[in-house]
C-alpha cells in the first residue's frame, strides 16, 4: 500500500467532482428558472411536466421533437460558454448524452430527458454518479 499515492488521488478526483458540481450548479441555476411561484401547491406534478416540456423544447432548438447532441452543445455553450473552455464544454456534452440518451441513437426524446431531469434532483447522488 501507498499512502502518499493514494492521497495524491484522493485529493485530485475530490477537486474533478468539486469541478463538475460547479457544473451542475450552473445546469440547475438555469432550471431552477422553472421553479413554481406558488409554494402552497407541493409537488405538482403535471406543472412539473409542463415546465419540462418547455425545458425540453428550449433545448430543441429545430423543433424536431428530439435533441441531439449539437443542439445540446450550442445550449451548453449560451449557458457556461462564458466561463469554461469550448473542449470541456463538448466533453460535459458528450457526457451528458451518454447519460441521457438510453437507447443510443444520438437523439433525447422527451421520456429520456423527462428521465435525465428526474436524476438531477438529487445533486448528492449525481456527485455520486459521476465518481463510478
Ligand atoms: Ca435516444
């Protein structure tokens, strides 16, 4: 056993997650837009769809019905373009249409992304998620 290696490692995939929530953040900032005004409804679930449909179609910028990758990527660059690098802003997209896109043919469908959103609730488990 190699202490000293191990903790190298320790502290450098604790500052990539540290990165990636910095992400995240800013994916759930944008969400967060969609948030209801009432708080006295808890938990609605079809304004939740609602709001996702129209997440959904924001991302759809051709109104296909689906969002590819390079649509994905051009929403990504409006949203964190600003502040992070063209090459890491491709790789969040690639990583993000690996995960989001479950059957793999290079579009998200509305279930998929209803799917991949539904994940992001949970900021802990995403964190958790991307260690695997
Ligand atoms: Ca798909």
């Amino acid at each position: 056993m190699n202490g000293v290696h191990l903790a190298s490692c320790d502290i450098h995939e604790m500052k990539v997650l540290e990165r990636r929530k910095v992400y995240f953040k800013d994916f759930v900032k944008v969400l967060s837009h969609f948030r209801p005004i009432n708080k006295n409804k808890p938990h609605p679930w079809n304004s939740r769809e609602a709001k996702l449909r129209f997440a959904f179609t924001m991302y759809d910028l051709n109104k296909s019905g689906t969002i590819t990758k390079d649509e994905f990527q051009d929403i990504l660059e409006m949203m964190i373009g600003a502040n992070v690098p063209k090459e890491q802003v491709n790789s969040i997209a690639d990583r993000t249409m690996r995960e989001a896109d479950r059957d793999g043919d290079g579009y998200i469908t509305f279930q998929e992304f209803c799917n991949a959103m539904e994940k992001t609730d949970i900021e802990q488990k995403m964190s958790f998620r991307f260690l695997t």
